[in-house]
C-alpha cells in the first residue's frame, strides 16, 4: 500500500504563497489518483484538488485560479502550490490517493474512506 507524508504547511499572512508536498513511497504516484482535503474543526472537510492518472486536474471553486497542483513522477512527489491565501484557507490539508474508482473532488468529500491518507500538515493564514 502507497504511504503519505505531506510536508510544506506553515504560517503565512493573506496574500501570500506556500507550496505543500506529497511525498509518496511504495508505489508509482502516476499509478494513483493523488488529491488533496482539507478539514477543520468548524467546518465540513473540502476537497480542495486532486490529479489523476492520466495528468487531468480538478480544484475546488474556493481555490480555483489561486492553487496548481501538479505531479512530479521522478520524485514521486504531488505539489500543491498555493497563491494568494486567504484566511478561510487555513486548515489541516491531507493527501490521499487512489489506486481505482473515480477521480474528483467529490471523491474526496464523499468516499474518503475509500483513500489512503498521510497525517496532514497544518496551514494557518493570518488577516
């Protein structure tokens, strides 16, 4: 089973960038659905973006033209990179993928039990 360690969270101010990873160790990410959740303790978790096998992307309306997400398959690495942050971004993001099945954000929210997870790294974004 493909394991997870999200690195990259941290403390930022609105406006600005950080670039999360999603080291991957196991098997190949580019076997995966790879995405990205994000959950805090006020609201219902959010399926923020994922990549699917094939290269095609998903994001989020909330997160739409802000966040890229992208594959490298030799570092077997998944890069959220996160621009213009706002307060309401502030959350524990999670990595999780997905050997079959669909792969979209609704995915994510729905059927998350159906994902392997990393531990998640913690953003706050401060006004």
């Amino acid at each position: 089973q493909v394991k997870l360690a999200e690195t990259g969270g941290g403390s930022v101010q609105a406006g600005g960038s950080l670039r999360l990873s999603c080291a991957a160790s196991g098997y190949p990410i580019n076997r995966y659905c790879i995405g990205w959740i994000r959950q805090t303790s006020t609201k219902e978790a959010e399926g923020v973006a994922v990549i699917a096998r094939d290269g095609s992307v998903e994001y989020a309306d909330s997160v739409k033209e802000r966040f890229t997400i992208s594959a490298d398959n030799a570092e077997n690495t998944v890069y959220p990179q996160m621009n213009g942050l706002k307060p309401e971004d502030s959350a524990m993001y999670l990595c999780a993928a997905r050997l079959g099945g669909p792969c979209n954000t609704a995915m994510l929210e729905d059927r998350l039990y159906y994902f392997t997870r990393g531990q998640g790294t913690q953003v706050t974004v401060s006004s």
